[in-house]
C-alpha cells in the first residue's frame, strides 16, 4: 500500500498535478492532486483506486500476482483489472492533455482511494475532513468497467453492500470425536445448518426482510436489460457455472437489479493434510448481501444477522465478528448531462448509441459522494467481465489501453462543453439514490 | 517421526531387549524388539504408538506442543496422554524386570506403531509381511486409557471407524459476487445443504442405512454402563458442550455403545482476515463415523458417501479427496483371561472390583490383530479422559505414573501364572469381534 502511494504521489507531480498530497481519515489514506486551470469550466472529480483484492489461494496463480506479466493481449496480475489499469488509463488522459496542449479541457480533482476493496470504512472521515477541496461538477469513475468489448455500455447504476461475519461457538475447546461424537454439539454441524437456512432449495433468499424495500423493476429497466445481447448460457458455462436463483427474474435481472446474498468464506475444525478425530468447538462464516435502489444496506444485514441468531441453539453461541453496512445502491438518471455526454463520445467511438447497463457489483464511492458532496457519478472504466477480479490470474487486455485513452480524452473534451449547472439539476432517481 | 523411532531403537536395546528394528509396510515403520526368555509362559505383545494428532491450532497452546513442560502434577506436550506416557509406562515395567531381576515373568514383544492417529493404513502389511514374529497368546495395549482416576475400570470394547473427505465444486473458479452473485450456485451454500442434511434437528443421524447393523444394546451393556458413576452434567459442562444426540439413549450410552458421525473440517472461500466478495467455487469437509459391534465400517461410510451424492445438486460436482474403512468395533469377552487378570490386580490396587466400560474412541490394532493373528487385545492404558487428547494443551497426570507402573509389574506377573491356552479359548465376543 505504502510502495503503491508513493508511486501515484510521484507520478500526479510528474505529470503536472498540483496540491499533490495525501488525503488522511484514520485508515489507508487517499492520494489527491489536482489541475485547476480551466476556470469557468466544469470540475471533475476523476476516481479510482490503488488498493486490491487479497491474492489468495495464491497456488492458483499461473503468474506471480505481484509482477505484470504479459502474455498476448493479456496484463496479468492483482489489481490489474480491478482496477489499476483503468486508473492509470484516466490519469494518461490527463497527463497527454497537460503534456501536449499544456491544458486540460475541464478543471481535474484527482482522488485515489485505499479501501475500495474493504469497503471504503474511513472514506467518509476523509470526505468529511476534506470536502471543501474535493468540491466538483461530477465524480468520472474508472471503477465500473465496460459490460461487453464490442457493444457500448453506459452504467446508470450499481448494486450497494453489506458485510457480515460471525463465530458460532459450540463448546471451549476441540472434543475428541471418539470421546464426545454422538453426544454433543458440533459446531460445524450447527454453521451448516445456519448457512443452508439462508436461501431455499431453488436459490431464493429465505431471510425474512431481506428483498424488503427492493423498487420493483420498472417496464424500461426490464426492457434495457433484455436488450442488452447477453448470451445467458455462455456467461455461465464459461466458467462452470450453474443459473440457480430468485424465481421470476431472468438470470441478468437476478445479478444487476435484485438483491443477492452469498456466503464468501466458511470454516471450522480441521482443515490440514489427513485426518483429525476431533469435534470442532467454533466455526466462522463470512458473507456479504448485494443490495439494490430503495434498500437499506444496514437494515438487511441486521435482517441475515437476526435470522441467523433466532435459528442458533440456545446452547451454542453466536458472536458478530464483524458488520459493515457498506453502502446503499446508486442510480444515474439516463437524462443526466454524465450520460448524455458519455452517449455521444461512444456513438462516435463505435459508431452506435450505448445501451444503459446496471453493475451487480458495488462502488460505495458513488453513494457516499452524491450524500455528502451532492454530485453524481459517471462509471468510465474499460475493464470487461471476464478478466477474472477477485480471483486468481486477474488479467487486463491491452487492447483496451487504446480504447480508454481514445475514450477519456474525448470525454473530457466533451464534458468541457456543458454547462456547470446542468450537472447540478439532478434527475428523479439521482436525487433518490442519495436517500436509499 | 524419526526422531522419535530413533529415540524408540536406542531405548529398546538399552532395556535389554533382543531383535530390536523397524517393521515396514510401506508406510511409517513400527518399531519391534522382544524379551523371548520364559518358556513356557505366554508371550504378550505390548502395543503402543509413537505418532501423535497435528499440533493445530498452534495459536491456542499456552506451552510449546512439542517440548515436555511439568506445571504442577500435569505433563503438557502433543502425544504425552495419547499415548506416549502410557507407552512409557509398559516399556519401563518391562525395563524395571529385566533391570531388577534380569528376567521378565512372561515374554514379550514390544510393538510400537507409527500410524495409529492416521487410520493405521499400513498396519495390514506389516502385519502381513512380519506376521510370523508377532504370534503372541495375547495384545496388552498401552493404548485406551482409563475412564476415572479413582474408579476402578476395564475396556472391553472400542467403537471402529471411517473416514471420508469430499469436495464439492460449483464453477471452475472463484466469481466476483457482485458480478455473479444471485445468479450462480455458490459451493459453500450447497456444502452446507448437504452437511446440514447428515443429521436432524435433535442430533440423529439422518443417513439411510447408518446405524444398520448395530447390535440393540444388551440389559448388561445397559446395566454396566448406568453402574458407571458419571456425572452427565459435569461431562459436558466442563468441556463447555450442551449435551445433543440420538434420542432413546443416555448420553454415556451415545458415546460408547451407539454410531455417531461428526464433521471434523469444513471449509471453502476467502478465511484470511477482513473481507472478499467471491462467490466461492469449491468447498471441502472432511468427517469420521464411529461405528459399533455388528457394523462394516465400509459400508457405514459408503452410506454417507451416497446420502450426500444423492442430494449433490446435478450441477455441481462432488468429488471423494479420501475414504479409508477404518476398521471395525472391537469386543472383549468379560471371562477372557485379560480380563480375568487385570480384575484381580485393579482389585488388589484398588481395593474393589473394577467395572467393564467400552470405549467411544477407536484403536484398529485390536481388531486387526483378532481377525490376522487371531489374539484378544486388553487395553491397559492410564490416560484420563479430561486430558485434552486431539486438542490444544494436552497433558498427562504425573500421579498417573506410579499407578501405571505397578499396574503394569503386577499385571504381567499375573498373565505369568495363566495357562497359555486358556488365551486362546475365545469368548463368544471376543470371535465375533473378529467377522465384523
């Protein structure tokens, strides 16, 4: 993290930034720097991160996930997807204009986070301490890549989160199966018939409250969605995987506009080589709920976390390791200046108008900043689906290098023609989504 | 492991025993010598095992697991209840013979195992290619400890075991929740579907063809075992457990004379510290059956291998990592000699006539050695069952030592003055121990 921060500090000072500094709110601060030579234009907040997903189970790398590796069109490594490269594509784009022209076409807040991946606990802190100098027009995130390579996509909108994991513990110590087994509890036992009450035998979530609060899906989200040329069958297929869930939805509605819940990590007792006689006295269960517009993230993680404590046996206990609330979904108006203008550069780029896409996963900056800063966000990143974040061998294509740049640079240009205010109108589901 | 075989050989010879080496049979040796000087008089073969369970979790020992720390009348270190100390004991007497009166009232052969704790899986072969060298009238195990230190007992029986691994997997890989989440199966959901389906909501075991075999509990089982003075409560409340199991038997009864089935290991996803949104891909459990008089290990743990690939959705995999058969329940006639003799010197040490208790945990020698060498096996351990054996800080009672030692000096004195055949009548337990 620290090598990572001084790499970025340096470079938005090499490449012309000004008030190059870090952004401090108790954890992993923020790397900030900005270009404000363009007076009367609008300001961009320009988003990314530098922080990672952990790189376990590392065995499954082909490639050490600290050194890029290149092989063909691929970039391989941690974070090179999720989302470094579509970072470093944004602050190039800045960098050619301050090189080439000496001026950017807008005014440009560079801000850098370090706990996207843990979800974003101190970023509010920083906010807070740091508003006055992160005040802008509209965030441009390089979070939230592209949904397909060939046919342009505009995000409107992302699935909030919540995080959960508890210890369940079932006596003090490890038991000797042959001594205890058949006459006590077994904490494993208990967790799996825990973690098998969170959802049906088809996949819906059984948890009472969990969908409560979730805006039906309206006729144009169901139209967008089915719109969008999505090989059902192929996006599962291509990574083993089975189409299980809420009945009533198609698979794609299923993983951008409906809540989901998954338990991301589950263990107790032993776990080595061989074997272990024993009866395990705790197990640990982790799991995170996606969330969608009109949910509130804190309400359905107590709701998993109430359903999980009534089922417990009243011999066992059930401890809260940890509970964060994330953060709620987000929603762009499709009429908002962002969209608009971000239409018009891929209309051109790719010679047909984008369809409006929704993200299953989260970035808690967007809802944090329309909350506390009062402005909205463009998700501009130009990694695809299936660069393998948050597993092993991540990659990122270097064909889309060429894209992104191309891209940022007309973007910007493109967003130096509207007016200041029309960022601030605000669309019906953009003034909601800070309420949800 | 060659440390302590090495440590094994030298002591060996050091006491005076003759034709001392390793036996192989493809896995860990066992280490052999023998005292062959009394003619005429029976010939015990002394079992016990030099290897230990891991040392994990090594965070929750308050001692280093592998050095030997006295702290008041406790010996702590991995192995020093399970079964060094007791191995030590019955080696020493011998030492204490040959020492004291050059010559020992029987003969002996010592037979220390190197795979007691991982299923003994090569013991069959060594067995097989030095059968010849242990012919003996009888087995007095070190190992099966005693079940109070102040009420005078024998073991008669063991429960046997299985033992299976499985994984279950879901995608090829590990998928971005907020990519895939709702949409997918997830392995540790299902894991924990089928894991939860093993038993019933009050503790029965809920796999078809489980408990199938098992001889219905005798009046004398029944009598002996409720003669035991057993503090239900104090069991379960000292170790911190809630009593849980088949309905229609004590607690006592659940854990000597009844089959169980506990998970040991279970596992799957991100466990490292904070949080990883994955929808995992695979998922592991491992587990044990104990199972009793009348039962084929194999076909018990066949049974649970089948209950779960039954209700494995077809869409995942389910893959077995281990199965090993274990072996079956062991039982010792009450009029066998071993008995005979360790009841009269418990009644001389003791000043009352011991009870016959059987044992929850398993020993596969003593069954293995019925069915290839066709000799009955007397537990003669002096461990006690609070010393945290398979757990972290495992300990052996220092004042369990004398009592050992005499137990032992007394008991080979005593099989001295029994008609070599008289071993060898069989009870009709003690033959039907071998067919099952």
């Amino acid at each position: 993290m620290e090598a990572a921060r001084e790499f970025l500090l340096k470079r938005l000072r090499q490449i012309g930034l000004h008030e190059v500094r870090l952004l401090d709110g108790g954890g992993e601060p923020a790397v900030y720097g900005e270009w404000m030579g363009a007076p009367g234009k609008p300001t961009l907040l320009v988003y990314g991160h530098y922080d990672v997903q952990p790189a376990d189970p590392l065995e499954r790398w082909h490639t050490p996930p600290f050194e890029p590796v290149e092989i063909g069109d691929r970039l391989y490594g941690r974070g090179t997807s999720d989302v470094k490269a579509s970072t470093t594509i944004a602050l190039e784009a800045v960098a050619a204009y301050l090189a080439v022209e000496a001026a950017c076409p807008v005014n440009i807040k560079v801000f850098l986070e370090g706990e996207e991946e843990t979800g974003s606990p101190s970023l509010r802190a920083i906010v807070a301490r740091h508003g006055t100098l992160l005040q802008a027009d509209a965030v441009l995130s390089a979070d939230g890549g592209r949904a397909s390579a060939t046919l342009p996509t505009i995000n409107v909108g992302a699935r909030g989160n919540a995080q959960l994991e508890v210890r369940l513990q079932s006596a003090h110590k490890d038991l000797h199966s042959g001594r205890y087994g058949g006459g006590v509890r077994n904490a494993l036992h208990e967790m799996a018939r825990l973690v098998a009450s969170l959802h049906d035998q088809d996949g819906n979530v059984a948890v009472k409250g969990f969908n409560a609060g979730a805006e039906p899906l309206s006729a144009s989200q169901r139209a967008d969605t089915a719109s969008f040329a999505y090989d059902e069958q192929a996006f599962f297929s291509s990574v083993g995987a089975a189409s299980h869930g809420e009945a009533g939805y198609t698979a794609r509605e299923r993983i951008t506009l409906r809540p989901a819940l998954d338990v991301n990590g589950l263990w107790g007792g032993y776990t080595g080589p061989g074997g272990k006689t024993i009866v395990p006295c705790e197990a640990f269960a982790k799991m995170t709920a996606r969330v969608v517009a009109g949910q509130d993230p804190g309400d359905v993680i107590r709701a998993v976390l109430g359903h999980l404590r009534s089922r417990c046996p009243a011999d066992c206990t059930l401890d809260v390791v940890a509970l964060h609330e994330g953060s709620p979904a987000s929603t762009l108006d499709p009429s908002h200046p962002l969209v608009q203008s971000a239409g018009s550069v891929l209309q051109r780029e790719c010679g047909r108008a984008p369809i409006h896409v929704r993200l299953g996963a989260s970035v808690p900056v967007t809802a944090l900043f329309k909350e506390t800063l009062g402005i909205d966000t463009l998700m501009f990143g130009f990694n695809l689906p299936d660069e393998d974040v948050h597993a092993p061998n991540e990659f990122f294509r270097l064909s889309s290098i060429d894209a992104g740049l191309r891209g940022w640079v007309l973007l910007l240009a493109t967003l130096a023609e509207q007016p200041r205010e029309r960022f601030h109108a605000g669309g019906r589901a953009a003034a909601k989504a800070s309420q949800v």
